[in-house]
C-alpha cells in the first residue's frame, strides 16, 4: 500500500480577506487533486480562515511565524535576526517531512528560507507585488530559496523578475460560480425608487482608494449624486480606528452621509455583490491580482477599475467594464457618470463580465491548473 502523501501549507494569516480566501482555495484544490493526502495547514494568526480549512484539511495549527511587516518593524527585525535560529530549524523539520510544502504569499520569511534545503519540493504562491522599499528583501528571498514559484498574474510575475532557471507559471485566481448571477432587472437611474447602486470591497488601507472613490462621488453633478448609493466594505489591519475616522470626516466634508456608507468587513460578503449594479476597485498602487473584480463579475457584476497591475488583466475596458487613470478622480468620476446615465450599456457589460468569468475565473478551471503544476513540477505528487 502507498504511502499517503503528505501536503504542508503555510499561511501569513486567519481572516477572510482576497488573499486569505484564495489561500482557503488552493487548499481545497489540492484536497481534490489528492484526496487521500495528509494535509497540514499552518497559520500565522487565528481567525475566521481556521473553520472552512479544517473541513479540507487534516490538522489546522496556530502558531507565531516570521512574517514580514513594514507595519511592525520592531517584531519583524527581532525575528529576522536574533530568533531567527528558532524560526529556521522549525521551519526546516516542517519542510523536511512534506512531500509538498506550499507557501502562501512572499513574506513568510522563516519558511522561505528553510526552503533552501528542499527546494525541488517547495512551492510559493507569490500573490503581492511589493512596495519599492521591500521588493529588494523579498525578491531577494524568493530568489534564494531556489523553489518553484507560481504568480498570480503577469504582473505580479513582471515584479520579481526572477532567474530564468527557476520554474514559474502564472496561475490567475478563481472562484466559485454563483447560480443567477445576472441581475433581474437593469439599474433604475433618474428614478427616485431605486438609485444606482455601487460597492466598493476590501481592506482599508492607504493604498486600496476608498478616499479617491469618495472624492469621484463628490465631483458628480448634483443630479446624479442624488441617484448613486454607494457601500465601501471593509476593516484596517488589526481595526486601527484612525484610518476610518479620516474617511468618515472625509464623507462629512464633502456632504456625502446619506449616499456612501461604511461598512465593517463582512466573512460572507455575498450580499454585498448581490446588492450591487458595479463595483469599484481604485486601488492607488498596482494590485497583484485583484479577486474583488472576478467575485464581482460571478455575480454578474461588472467593474469600475484603476488601469494598472492585474486588474487589466481581468477587466476588459469597454466590454466587462471600465478602466480608468489610477489615481485620478475626475477620471473615476467620468466612469461612474456613463454607468449612471447608460443603463443599457451598464447591462451589456454586466452580461460581458459575467461570460468572461465563466470563461477564464472559475474556480474548477483554477483547481485543474494548480493540481496540473504541482504533479508536473513534484515527482513524488504523481
């Protein structure tokens, strides 16, 4: 009898944000791809991503990793150096009794580094394109471990500029199809029974654009101002309370309180997306992938996207929805206004966005291609 084989996954968190929720996923594609296999999952932090991954795996731990933050320098450089010994001979055992090890996203250190010595059957999933300050450390890091490497878009892939000796593939994100995804009746604009409907989904941060979506909604003409509900979804890191009051004042300022409301981020947040005509992603710096736009187009969704990193790779502009100049308002604010004043044209691309996420973002699809990587790249997984 074969030896069951024996999956390691490691993970910088526990919540239910985009990278979270696509890490939940791999796990589940390799649940299906090796039904039989002994997966172990270890994570960074408790949360809410424990639950669904004990269902498809076989041990769930919780436990301090060396992640690295810009945002907590002084934990990231104790752990760099004078733990470090620690954190890497752990590391090393982990990896040494996995015939896979999987590493999710490119900051976790320990983990990276031991993957020096089992290189052949160590994978990373790079899913972020660093900020110019760390992409030296964490390219560096990638490079060195000498391990596998899947992107999670031509983009993120264009970021690390990796040796061609190391094997890579980019594999774009996916998710689940939702069953009557299209919307029942086209937006009601100029009408005072409905009005157009907009969400914007995703942590806060000083990157992800909530403040530029606001000032886009403050730059309409009156008329249409009074015809646009606007949602923008989503928590900071660790709840840090002064990001969200600097939005709120913003709101305050600019006279928007009974059209866009925040909203605290949500595990589930399919009734979001099903509220919604579009969705907004403006995201100020480069997004590595961008999972908001394919969850919205499942739901038959299209989007309103800022034109840079792998946002254009989802997002068709003029077909499944619209691109604008990252980082410019009255841009957004041009986009929001033909998808006020074009409800027919809204509804084409709404239908759009969904075929081209039946055709490219399913989740099936993306099971098939890790599954297919992995068993090309890992002997021992065939």
């Amino acid at each position: 009898m074969a030896a069951r084989k024996r999956i390691l996954c490691v993970h910088q968190g526990g919540e239910l944000y985009g990278s979270d929720r696509s890490f939940l996923q791999a796990v589940q594609a390799m649940r299906t791809g090796w039904p039989d296999a002994q997966i172990k999952v270890v994570l960074a932090a408790d949360g809410p991503l424990r639950v669904p991954l004990q269902e498809v795996s076989d041990l769930v731990k919780v436990r301090d990793l060396c992640v690295l933050r810009l945002a907590n320098p002084v934990s990231t450089g104790l752990k760099s150096s004078i733990a470090a010994p620690y954190y890497l001979a752990r590391a090393t055992a982990d990896i040494a009794h996995a015939d896979l090890t999987y590493i999710n996203t490119t900051v976790i250190a320990d983990y990276m580094l031991a993957a020096r010595s089992a290189s052949s059957k160590t994978v990373i999933h790079a899913r972020e394109i660093p900020k110019l300050k760390a992409l030296p450390i964490i390219r560096g890091l990638v490079r060195g471990s000498g391990s596998h490497v899947i992107f999670n878009s031509q983009a993120t892939k264009h970021s690390f500029s990796l040796n061609p000796t190391q094997k890579t593939e980019v594999i774009h994100n996916g998710v689940d199809a939702i069953a009557g995804a299209i919307p029942v009746e086209p937006p009601k604009v100029f009408s005072v029974s409905r009005p157009l409907r907009v969400a914007m989904l995703g942590r806060v941060s000083d990157w992800k654009g909530q403040d530029l979506l606001i000032e886009a909604v403050a730059q309409l003409p009156r008329e249409l101002r009074d015809i646009v509900s606007v949602r923008i979804v989503g928590s900071t890191f660790r709840d840090a309370r002064g990001p969200i009051d600097k939005l709120e004042e913003q709101i305050r300022a600019a006279g928007l309180s009974k059209i866009i409301l925040l909203e605290p981020f949500l595990d589930d947040p399919a009734e979001v997306y099903r509220w919604a005509d579009l969705c907004v992603v403006p995201s100020k710096l480069p997004e590595p992938f961008g999972r908001v736009a394919i969850e919205a187009m499942a739901y038959g969704r299209p989007a309103i996207v800022a034109a840079h990193g792998g946002l254009v790779e989802i997002v068709e502009d003029g077909e499944s929805g619209w691109h604008f100049e990252p980082n410019n308002s009255p841009m957004l604010a041009v986009a929001l206004e033909e998808a006020l004043t074009r409800p027919r044209e809204l509804a084409r691309r709404a239908a759009a966005a969904l075929l081209r996420f039946e055709n490219n973002f399913s989740a099936n699809m993306m099971t098939q291609k890790l599954t297919s990587t992995l068993k090309n790249w890992i002997p021992n997984l065939r």
